[in-house]
C-alpha cells in the first residue's frame, strides 16, 4: 500500500470536544508527522494544523472521525509525495 503525505487543518470551536480529538490523534499517533496548535483566543477558537505520513485511506478515516466531533471541523490538503509502503 503506497503512504501519503499530507496536512489536516482543523479548527475546534467546542472545548468540550477536546479529549474525543486528543484521543482520536493518539490512536493514529504511528502515522503523525508533526502537530502544531494555536490558541486564538480573541475569537474563542482553537487551530490545528497535523501533519501526517499515511495510506490515503488512514487519512480520509482521520479526518473524517475528526469532522463528525461536535464543534469540530477538518479539511486535509494532500501533497503529490506518494512512497511505497
């Protein structure tokens, strides 16, 4: 199976949402990248941006698993990097 890379922007306007993403992210933690999070306080948000090293359906799973949290939205943006699994 080929891996992809990629990055999943993901913005959290529910706090309490927050340990259901933690949780989701440590499952796929093997595929992980990086991860990198800024708080925007001024507007009450949180942005997240991942960056992950996966076959493509490990990260349409992820994301989608991440969208379907309430006050949790992703989009991912793949890159045209492909390596043999």
């Amino acid at each position: 199976m080929e891996s992809r890379v990629a990055v999943i922007g993901i913005i959290v306007e529910n706090p309490d949402s927050v340990q259901a993403l933690n949780d989701i992210l440590h499952e796929y933690g093997s595929y992980i990248v990086g991860r990198m999070g800024i708080p925007y306080r001024e507007k009450g948000i949180h942005i997240i941006s991942i960056a992950i090293d996966a076959p493509q359906d490990v990260i349409s799973t992820l994301s989608g698993r991440i969208g379907r949290l309430q006050g949790i939205s992703a989009k991912t943006a793949y890159s045209n990097v492909i390596t043999p699994a």
